[in-house]
C-alpha cells in the first residue's frame, strides 16, 4: 500500500506546505505518491517529481480542477484513493476545504491537524486549542489525515525522479463555480513559512497603526505581519491576518507579540515559535507567561526604538 | 427557502481545561457550557436571512445528551423557529454527525444548511464538508459573505491568501467563519418565547445511522510547557539577548 498526498499547486510550482505534508506521509507510508489536480498544471506536476522520497506523480489535468474547487477534486481523490493507505493534505484552507469531503465519500473518518505519527495507524493532535494532546487509533482501512506543517520538516525541492502518471478526470458533480479570488498584494513573506513574524493585537488601536508603527520594524527584519483575532474583529486588519485557533498556526524563529495580551485562542497558532518576544504595557498580560523575553511598555514608543536599534546594528 | 443551522454545545470558549489526570480526556465536571462561537455566526446569519425575507423558517439541530436542549433553545432565542434534538450519550464523531444531519436534511428539505466552520473542542473542521459530500451538495466554507441568488447561492470564503467567491447550485451548504456577522445577544423578551417553540426529539436509531466511532482516543496529555517570563528591562538589552542568547537574529 501506498501514501497518496494532495497537493497545493498554482498550476507551476508546488506550495510549501505541501512539503511539510510529504514528509509527514513518508512516516506513514515509505511509498509516497502525489496527486496534482490541476489545468495545465505540467510545471506542479514536474516539480512534484522532484522532491526526494517522492515516488510517483499522478497528474490529473482538466478543465475542471482548474480553481482546485472541493466538489471535482473531492470526486477524484474519492476514486482515486481507493487503493490507497493513506491521504494526506495540509491543514490549510486548501485541504481542510477538500479533505473532510473526501473522506465522507469514502465513508471513513478524518484524522484533523496531525503534528506527529506514532504508528501508521496512530497520530497525535491537539484539541481544546493545544490545551490537550490527543493520541487517536483509526480503525478505517483509508487514513485521510490533514498535516499540521508546523509539525514536520519541509521536504527537499530537487534530487528526486518520480514518474508521471496522467490521470484521467473523475465526474464533476457540476454543482459549484469559481467566480474571482481577491488575495492580499504583499512583498511580504507568507505568514506560515515567514522566519520572523512581527504580530499586532489590540494595543495597535487602528489598521493605521499597523501600517505606521508595525510594518516599519517587519520591514527590517524581513518578517510577515500577524495579527491577533482581536485586531481583526476590530477591523485593523484583513483576516488572513489571524494568528491563533481558528486561523493560522505558525512557528517562526522568531514572533514578536505587539499589543497582544495572549489569550489561549492566540496562543495556539505561536506558541510552538522558537523565540517569542512580548512587548506590552500590561505586566500581567498572559503573553508574558510564553514569552522568552518580555517588555513592559507603551508599544508606541518601544516599537520604533527597537525599529531603530535593530538599524543602527546593522549599520555597523 | 427553509435554512436548516446546526449548533453544537462545548466548553465556553473562555473556560482553559485541564486534561484529567489518568489521561482519558479533559475535566468535563463542573464546567461553562456554550454555544461553539462559529454556531453563533451560523445562527444569526440565518436569523439576518429571514429578517431580509430571504428565509421562511429556521431549524436548529443539536445532537448529544438532554444538556443540548439547552443550546437549542439559545438558538430559538435568537430567532430560530423550532429546534431538533438527536438524543444521545454516545460519543459523537464528525463522519457520525454528518451521516444523522444527512437524514434530517433529507427529511426537512432546506435550501440552505448553515454549520460553524470548526467546534472549538475537538477543533475537527470536518463536519459541514462530510455532510456537503454525502449530500452531493455544493459547500462554500469559511465564509465571510453569503449572497442568495435564484436558483444560486454565491458565497465569499476566507482563504490563506485573502478571498475566494463561488457560485453554488441550490441546495447548498455554507460553513462560517469570524467575520461573516457578530451574533447578538437574545432579549428576555425572546428568551420566554423561545421556552414555547418546539424541539423535536429523535435518536440515532430512529435515523437509521451507526454512530460507533471510527476513531479511537488512546491518551490525552497535557501540552509540553514553554518556559517563558523573562522580563528585560530596555530596548538594548532585548536586542542583546536575541543576538547573544537566541541567535535568531544577526
């Protein structure tokens, strides 16, 4: 038996978080196939045939996978994974959009968020925000698990040479269309493979300040700009923005919390970061408790003096 | 069009549990109980839809033990007209719900079904999907805008990298995301009438679903703790230590 993984692809070049989940699969399975649904998604599918470890590349290019829509692609991992072990997607909105759908049209579970494998039937999830660990057993005979990224390695990009299989398409159920995508313009590195994430919450006050006082130190550090949900209920920022629970789950080198009073919900998309920095002028904010280094403070003043600081470093 | 919402009852989101100490699960005894957030959303959505003459009559469904009478009624509050209980004390999956929602759809014939994006408890994200595919319906999850046409339903969803609009045939199925509405809170008024409206009960038997659950929960553990709380004093002394201690920066 085999793994098959799911990939997020723009039609030329294979999305991060579809390495992540390609080495979460080898521990599953050693026999890594990956599926590219796509329209004249040739470049995905070479690419795809690259990364080590990979062995075989299913390439399914048709009219119909063309904006990667949950009905036709849920049809086709439906056929296709039959004979497969295991299905895996990144748990991002692709695949937590896509993967459930399948699962429910191979009438087996799905196994959410995964950040480790035990056994090739065993995983551990986080459930309560990450408050709690989950160990959980499948008994399906088809393991559709979606991969928290954050909780494996990124594969290698070159050095393999898996073979391309066209695929043909899978019926289209015909039940939905693709209208427009608006995506955030950004010169910005991604928030979920960012290094250095600078997060604003609350204490920012306005959308106005973010773009004032927070991206002028995320400009320095080459980092991505975060928010808290706070922030984004309070309309300073777009929503995907959103560090936490039930938006992004990140884990940079480094994430500097600005304003944040670091509620659990927050906590669970950073807390997994290597170094977290707090500034806030609440000493008993939460934020403080997962902090490395902690500042009390008005953020105003202590954000462009670190802003400054950092420069005058590099100055040197 | 008859818009069908399903809410779910879990550990009030400002509640911070502890896992029981032999490892079976989290402390449950004794603990606030709510209405999942995203069910809230879905709820006053359907609640907006009517109030713009777009729905004629809401359903709410709640599945699990008699407590979740009493998150039915909080949707009937809010504006719901009657609710749907499956009653029971199994353990609920997500494929399970989905195969019993399937069954009431079939039997209430919505236009439209609302569910939360994800249940803040076992944060799964499944269920809207699971029953959108048994039901070979189209889904527009994670939205933030639903607009009813004729004949379709055109629904904004929050993706990774900004937004996404798609057209769905009706029936169609929509998960909710954050900033899709903010719920309101139901008037004392609405809280007394909603002790009126009716709540149908039925079982999974009677829905002819096998709720046996497919996924088996070995241990939960507490999370690994991060040692924080360092507190420095000054500008320099922060950059010092990320330079000298972290090394995260050069």
């Amino acid at each position: 038996m085999s793994a098959l993984v799911l990939a997020e692809h723009d039609n030329n070049a294979i999305r991060s978080a579809t390495l992540n989940t390609i080495s979460a699969a080898a521990k599953v399975d050693a026999d890594v196939h990956v599926l590219v649904a796509g329209k004249g998604c040739d470049g995905a599918a070479k690419a795809a045939a690259q990364i080590p470890g990979v062995k075989k590349v299913l390439k399914a290019d048709d009219a119909r996978y063309d904006h990667q829509l949950a009905e036709p692609v849920a049809a086709l991992l439906a056929t296709v994974g039959k004979n497969y072990a295991a299905i895996l997607a990144p748990a991002d909105t692709f695949g937590k959009n896509v993967l459930p759908r399948a699962a429910a049209l191979l009438d087996v579970a799905q196994i959410s968020d995964i950040i480790a494998v035990v056994s090739s039937d065993t995983f551990v999830r986080p459930i309560y925000a990450g408050n709690a660990m989950a160990t959980v057993q499948s008994g399906d005979k088809i393991k559709v698990i979606t991969v928290r990224t954050t909780g494996f390695p990124a594969a290698a990009t070159t050095g393999g040479s898996a073979t391309i299989e066209a695929l043909a398409a899978a019926a289209d159920p015909g039940v939905s269309n693709f209208v427009k995508q608006e995506l955030s313009k950004s010169e910005r590195p991604e928030l979920t493979s960012a290094k250095v994430i600078v997060s604003g919450g609350r204490g920012m006050q306005s959308g106005d300040n973010f773009k004032k006082v927070l991206e002028p130190l995320a400009d320095v550090l080459g980092a991505a700009v975060g928010a808290s949900r706070a922030a984004v209920d309070s309309g300073f920022v777009p929503n995907d923005f959103q560090v936490g629970q039930t938006g992004k789950i990140v884990a940079p080198e480094l994430y500097i919390a600005v304003g944040i009073s670091g509620a659990i919900q927050h906590l669970a998309g950073m807390k997994d970061s290597k170094v977290i920095v707090a500034i806030n002028k609440d000493e008993e904010a939460p934020i403080f408790q997962v902090a490395d280094f902690g500042i009390v403070g008005d953020l105003f003043k202590l954000v462009p003096e670190l802003e400054a600081e950092l420069k005058r470093r590099a100055a040197k | 069009m008859k818009v069908l919402v399903a809410v779910k009852r879990v550990v009030d989101a400002n509640v911070k549990v502890r896992v029981k100490a032999d490892k079976t699960g989290v402390e449950l005894a004794n603990i606030k109980m709510a209405m999942n957030p995203f069910c809230e959303i879905a709820v006053e959505e359907a609640v907006r839809l009517k109030e713009k003459g777009k729905a004629t009559e809401i359903v709410a469904v709640s599945m699990g033990p008699q407590s979740c009478q009493e998150t039915i009624r909080t949707a009937l509050a809010m504006g719901a007209d009657r609710g749907v209980h499956v009653k029971t004390d199994a353990e609920l999956q997500p494929l399970a719900v989905a195969k019993m929602l399937k069954a009431i759809v079939e039997a209430e014939k919505p236009g439209l079904v609302i569910l939360g994006k994800q249940a803040i408890d076992n944060d799964c994200n499944q269920t809207g999907q699971m029953l959108a595919g048994l039901l070979g319906w189209p889904q527009g999850t994670f939205a933030s805008k639903i607009d009813i046409g004729d004949g379709k339903i055109d629904v904004t969803r929050e993706i990774d990298g900004g937004l996404e609009t798609v057209s769905l045939k009706a029936p169609a199925l929509v998960t909710t995301d954050l900033r899709l509405n903010e719920p309101r809170y139901a008037s004392l008024p609405n809280i007394m009438k909603a002790k009126k409206k009716p709540i149908e009960e039925k079982t999974p038997e009677a829905l002819g679903v096998d709720v046996t659950p497919r996924l088996k929960t070995l241990k939960v553990e507490e999370p690994p703790k991060r040692k924080g709380g360092v507190k420095v004093a000054s500008i320099q002394e922060l950059v010092d230590k990320l330079k000298a201690e972290a090394g995260v920066i050069q």
